[in-house]
C-alpha cells in the first residue's frame, strides 16, 4: 500500500531525516527513486520557510499527534529545481521497537488552488458586474428623477403660461375693447353733434376719446415696460439728487390724477440726498401712488412717506381703500393678475409686476400690509447707494 498509494508518503525520524519515500511522493517533488533518503525534511520546505520548519518540528516532538499541518495557512512545498507549489501535510506519529517516527501524507493541491482563485476571480468580477450593474441602475434611476422632475416643472411651466395666456387674453380684450368702443362711439356722436353744431357736446366727446387714447397709450406702456424689463433692456444710471424734492413733485404731479377730495399727503424723514437712478424710482413711485389712487375712494387720503436711516431708504405708500383679499395675495406680483375685489376698476395686472422689476433694479425688497375695506401699505427698501 505504502510503494503504490497515489497519496505521497514519507517516514521522518527524530533527528527528522527521511527514511522512507513512496515514489508518489518522490515524482511530486521531482526526485530520482531513494534519492531523498536520509535527507532532513526541510529539503522539501521552502528556503525561506525552512528554518521556521525546524522550530515547529521541534515543538510537535514534544507533543506528537495526528494532525493536519498549517491549519488557516497555505504550505508550499519545494521540488528539487527549486519550484514551489501548494500542498496539503497530514502528520501522523507512532513508535517501534526502533524509536518515534512521524508518518507524513502530502497531496499537491495546485488543481484545487487555481480553481479556488478562478473561483474567486469569477466571484470577484461577479461582484464588480453587479456593483457596476447597480451602479448604472442607480444613474437610471436618478437620470429618470431628472427627468420627471424636469417634466414636472415643464408641466408647471406649461400651466403658468397657460394660466397666463388666459390672463391675458382677460385684460386684453376687456382692457383694450372698453376704450375702442368709447372712441368708436364717441367718434360717431362728436360726427352727429357736428351736424347739430353743438360745440358743447362734440368738446365732451372729443374729451372722452382723449382719455381712452390715453388709457390705451397707458396700457401699451405697461405691455412695452415689462417687456423691456424682462429682457434686460432698461439701464440702470445712478445719479445724486435730493430725495425729498425729488418725491415732493412727483406727489404734486399726480394730484391732479386724484379723485375728488382724494389728498397726497407727503413727509421725509433723515439725510435728503440718495444716489439712485431717479428714472427708476420715478416708475416705482408713479405705480404705487397711482394703484393707491386708483383702488382709494374718493375723500380718502393717500400718504406717501420717505425715510432715509443709515444707507437705507425706505418709501412707504398707504392708502384707506378696498385692501387686498387673504385669496389674492400669492399671486400679487404676478402678470396680468388682478385681484377679486378690483375687476370693475380699470387696469392690466401689470403695475405690481412692473414695480417688482424696477425694486430688483435698485437692489431693493418690497412688502406690504392690507386689510380688506381699510386700505393697503407698501414698504419699498433700498440702498442709499
């Protein structure tokens, strides 16, 4: 059994000198037969492992059993060309009448270990197929969230648009078709009186066509100004000037705008000089005083105050009109939005959305206070300059 098993078999004695060999053993490790005979041990033991191999043997002298070798670790052994490969050592001691002897059965393992390392590679590469795998799906998945959400806010943009033209075509054809039909009537009585040589009535009508043409031109301004503010067309051009006269006379200009008993009450608080683009916060002003004019009945007053603390300005407009419902108040500043409680009063939604613009022009906030039936105030803030 020992001459022909395919298992290579050794016997080791004390000094740990080979006395016997199976020649599976000798053709594992590439010697002629008897050739290792009487050899030590470590003949077959990597150089670098060799000394470390006597230690060891030493130690299990003093305590021999049947055990596997190199438990958790790989052996190697060493041919006679000096090649090393991986084996797998079971010892197994006994005693004769001759002395203690280790029987050493050794198996070349290197079949085993390349397929281990195939198999680890393969693991491996499975593991980086599905980690990349994972990872393309997780760029898909967020590529497809980019996506909804770019659809979303194009779907809410298509919606506000939408919204807008619907807006528009609100203001538009009622804003637009109550001065043209005032002028086309108009334009037919001021003929017919004509006829009559009533000079009184034909200078009313006249009049009235004024005052829709105005309102027109008015409205055509408000269309031209947005535009031109959205597209960043409207320079900026600081200037020093004296900020009380400079609001005192527009207050005073748009006097003549107010309504019967109606009132512009203005007062200026600190420092007199600003450095703004006065063409600037003429709109703004103009917007502002005009809507509490506008949305203000008669007998009312409108208070304008300027305050200049520190570097900052600040112009307040308050008036004691109809105020701005709780409903209408997210969409103030929107285009052509005109609130529930105005839609008798004449105007294109744009005031508050051009005033808005000319505020981001001086690098300002603007904010308001209302209640509805006592009236509304703007707050506008900005740099001194």
């Amino acid at each position: 059994m020992f001459e022909h098993a395919t298992e290579g078999m050794l016997i080791v004695n004390e000094q740990g000198e080979i006395i016997r060999i199976n020649p599976s053993a000798e053709r594992l490790f590439g010697y002629a037969k008897g050739e290792l005979l009487n050899q030590k041990i470590e003949t077959l033991v990597p150089r670098n492992a060799a000394e470390r191999h006597e230690q060891y043997r030493t130690k299990y002298k003093q305590n021999p059993h049947a055990r596997s070798m190199g438990a958790g670790i790989d052996l190697y052994g060493r041919k006679k060309d000096g090649a090393e490969f991986p084996v797998e050592v079971s010892l197994s001691p006994y005693v004769s009448e001759n002395g203690r002897f280790v029987i050493a059965f050794i198996v070349d393992v290197t079949t085993r270990k390349q397929a281990e390392e195939k198999m680890r590679n393969y693991s491996s590469e499975l593991e980086k197929q599905v980690e990349d795998r994972t990872m393309i799906l997780h760029e898909a998945i967020a590529e497809l969230e980019k996506t909804k959400a770019e659809l979303h806010e194009a779907l809410q943009k298509e919606r506000e648009l939408n919204d807008l033209k619907s807006r528009f075509v609100s203001v538009a054809s009622h804003e637009f078709r109550t001065p043209l039909t005032t002028i086309a009537s108009s334009v037919s009585l001021v003929k017919r009186y004509a006829e009559t040589n009533d000079k009184e009535k034909q200078f009313r009508h006249i009049e009235r066509i004024k005052s829709a043409i105005n309102n027109l031109t008015d409205i055509l301004d408000d269309f031209l100004s947005l535009s031109k503010l959205e597209e960043g067309k409207v320079s900026y051009m600081p200037e020093l000037f004296n900020l009380s006269a400079f609001v005192k006379e527009i207050t005073s200009e748009m006097q003549i705008n107010a309504k019967h008993g109606q009132t512009i009450a203005y007062h200026h608080d600190g420092d007199i000089y600003v450095n703004v683009d006065p063409k600037v916060l003429k709109n703004i002003l103009l917007n502002l005083v005009s809507n509490a004019i506008k949305f203000s009945p008669e007998d009312q007053p409108v208070d304008v105050t300027s305050t200049v603390n520190g570097n900052i300005v600040t112009l307040t407009i308050a008036d004691h009109g109809v105020g701005i419902p709780q409903a209408d108040r997210g969409h103030l500043f929107e285009r052509f939005y005109r609130g529930n409680n105005v839609t008798n009063v004449q105007g294109t939604g744009l005031g508050l959305s051009i005033v808005a613009k000319y505020v981001e022009l001086v690098n300002g906030t603007i904010d308001y206070t209302s209640e509805e039936n006592k009236g509304t105030t703007f707050i506008v803030t900005f740099p001194k300059g």
